[in-house]
C-alpha cells in the first residue's frame, strides 16, 4: 500500500506542478491591468471581462496573427484590415514569432472602439511611444500618420508631406519632438487630415471631389 502511494507521489506532484505553471501562465498581472486602464477607455472589470475570454480562446496567452487578423476583418469590414494587424504585429511582435500577448490585443482593440479623430490620434501616438517617454520625433509621426492613412484606405506615400507640414508648424522650440498633446492638437488643426479620419475613408470624399491628401 506505502509502496504504491509513494510511487504515485512524484506524479501527483508532478501533476500538480504542472497545473501550477499553467496557472501562472494564465495569469492576469495587476500592473498590466493598472496599464490598460490607463491606457485604454477600459475599467478593470471589463477588462477582466475581456481576459477570461480571451483566456478561454487563448489558453496558452498569446494571439496569432492570423486569428486576429479573422477577427479584425469583421470589426473594421470597411478599413484595411490587413494594414491594421501587420502595423500591431510590426511594434509588438519584437521576437517576431507571430503572437501578441492579451495587454498588446487590449491596446489594439481599444483602437477599433476610438470613433473620434482626437481618440485616434491619441491612440496611434501612444502606440509609436514605446519607450513612454511622451514625445515622438518626425520619423515617428510620419509612421503614425502614414498608418493612419492606410487603415483609411489612403496611399501611404501621402503621408510624408502632411506630417512634416504639421511637425513643423507646431515644433516652435526647435528639439525636434512633439508631446501627445501637441500632436492631437497640430493634427486637429489640419482639416484634409481631419476630414479624412471623420470620413473613415475616401469614399466619401470622393463624391465631392476631395480626394487629395
């Protein structure tokens, strides 16, 4: 009887190891929580909503890209989808292995919920502050409004002038970076863009003859 406890012993303990480690893994940390809710429009109980869904689909914490690519092909069935995942995977996935964890997705959801043009603008500068410094250099803003025009179903290559036109109206110091706060405002100031981030498009311009950007 002793003889066949211990032997089952070390498997038990091995089980429970191992359902242990699955449970860290499983985990939602309090400072990422403590994040997202200042970084997103979310409070702590959707987001804990959100986890538990997404723990369910994601049982391993991480999203593939082509999952999420499905996915945000409904949310966004009148942008550029395609556009969209590959800018998130291009500044989150930084091993390159094809997967984002649940704050990264939480970040990226919480763009397809932003509706006004100040809420984008906020949304793609936080997501080029990687480093949370606050501030963002040109080359930065011309990545954030080259993506911005992309997921707009606008040419990137449009991006380049507008972007060093705003940069320089608003960097009055000459230190070459913008706050967040002077990013949205230099870019709200600036109506083609504007119109073009109301417009969702340039569908809609398009019927009036406004479609240069």
């Amino acid at each position: 009887m002793s003889s066949r406890s211990g032997s089952r012993g070390p498997r038990y303990r091995n089980s429970r190891r191992h359902r242990q480690n699955k449970e860290s893994i499983k985990a939602l940390k309090q400072e990422d929580i403590d994040y997202l809710v200042q970084n997103t429009k979310y409070d702590e109980s959707e987001i804990r909503e959100w986890y538990k869904g997404f723990r369910a689909d994601c049982p391993d914490g991480t999203l593939g890209k082509t999952k999420i690519l499905d996915m945000y092909s409904l949310i966004l069935p009148s942008g550029n989808a395609q556009v969209f995942v590959d800018q998130i995977f291009r500044i989150f996935d930084n091993d390159g292995n094809g997967t984002i964890d649940f704050k990264e997705f939480m970040m990226a959801t919480d763009m397809t919920a932003s509706g006004s043009p100040e809420e984008k603008l906020a949304w793609a500068f936080k997501m080029y502050d990687k480093d949370n410094s606050g501030s963002i250099e040109l080359t930065e803003m011309i990545e954030i409004i080259g993506t911005l025009y992309e997921m707009e179903g606008v040419p990137r290559e449009k991006a380049g002038d507008r972007a060093k036109i705003i940069f320089g109206a608003l960097d009055v110091n000459g230190d070459g970076e913008l706050t967040c706060e002077e990013f949205v405002r230099g870019c709200m100031e600036d109506p083609e863009l504007v119109r073009l981030l109301n417009s969702g498009g340039l569908e809609e311009d398009n019927d009036e003859g406004e479609d240069e950007y």
